[in-house]
C-alpha cells in the first residue's frame, strides 16, 4: 500500500511539469496476496494400555460376566478418544462401573468431594447430579495415560464406592 501511495505521488510529481514531447515512464511492483488456509489436521492420541488396576471388593451382583464394549454407548465418561475403558457388569448386563485410562474426569464436582488412596495415590471421589459417583486420580509422571477416571452407575451407595476404590490392586505397569 506504501508503495502505491509513493507511486502517485511520483506521478503526479512528475506529470505537472512536463512538456508534450516528454515521456514518463512509472513502473508499480505487482500486488502479491498471501492466503492462509483455515484447515489444520491433528493426529489423534494413541490408545493407552489397559489400566493396571484389579477392582476386588465389590458389592453383590457386581462384577459377574462381561461386557462386550462395542455395544456399550459411549458417555461424557467414556468418549474420549485415545482412552481404555474396563466394563464392570451387574448381574443383569448393565454397567456397574467404567475404569478410564487416559482421562480425568470429563465434568468437575458440582458438590463436595471427598479423598481416599488408591494404591498409595491421592483420589478425588463425589457424586454427581447425573447420579454417578466418580473417582479421579493421576500418577507419574502425569503424562496423558497416567490419568485415571472411574465411574460408578446408579445404583450406589457411598459405602460401597469407597469400599471398591480402597479395595484395588495394582496388577501391572
């Protein structure tokens, strides 16, 4: 834009004196537009593992069987791209609890929350207004698959949250 301002001036600096046998010669550099494209492309995360966790003290009726994942409709819980989810089943094919590799938990405590260790590491734990309680920790380094997020699915009473979130084991890396 300089330059074309610069351009007209000269031109007119030029043109005002001259006589009808003089030639004027202008020259302007060609406009040059640069467009910035608007698509990006993001790589997905990869998988984590499968959580090291085994989930033993748990109430009657849950734990029996297995669930088939692909036929479980994904949550605000469990869509996160990238993460692992443990089903845990009731007796009667409905979820029980989801153990979430990758993640923290996807919405925060609207309410209090309380604390307890999970295989020697600080958890978050409460209920929701969706009636799930939730449990969320990380361990080191803190990287994305070292984050943990377990759901329990109505219904639960807090006794029995607690008693099944004290009652892990590490079985793994």
């Amino acid at each position: 834009m300089r330059r074309l301002v610069v351009a007209i001036v000269l031109l007119a600096a030029c043109s005002g004196g001259a006589g009808a046998d003089e030639t004027t010669t202008t020259t302007t550099d060609p406009v040059t537009t640069t467009t910035v494209s608007d698509t990006t492309t993001t790589q997905p995360p990869p998988d984590c593992p499968r959580a090291p966790y085994e989930i033993s003290d748990l109430p009657e009726g849950v734990g029996q069987g297995e669930l088939e994942s692909e036929s479980i409709e994904p949550d605000v819980w469990t869509s996160v791209p990238g993460t692992n989810t443990i089903f845990v089943p009731r007796s009667d094919d409905t979820v029980a609890i989801a153990l979430i590799r990758g993640t923290l938990p996807a919405i925060d405590w609207p309410a209090e929350k309380g604390e307890v260790t999970i295989d020697g590491t600080r958890a978050a734990v409460g209920p929701h207004p969706d009636g799930t309680w939730v449990a969320g920790w990380f361990e080191e380094p803190g990287e994305r698959c070292d984050l943990y997020t377990m759901v329990f699915y109505p219904p639960w009473n807090p006794e029995d949250v607690e008693s099944a979130l004290l009652g892990m084991n590490r079985v793994g890396g």
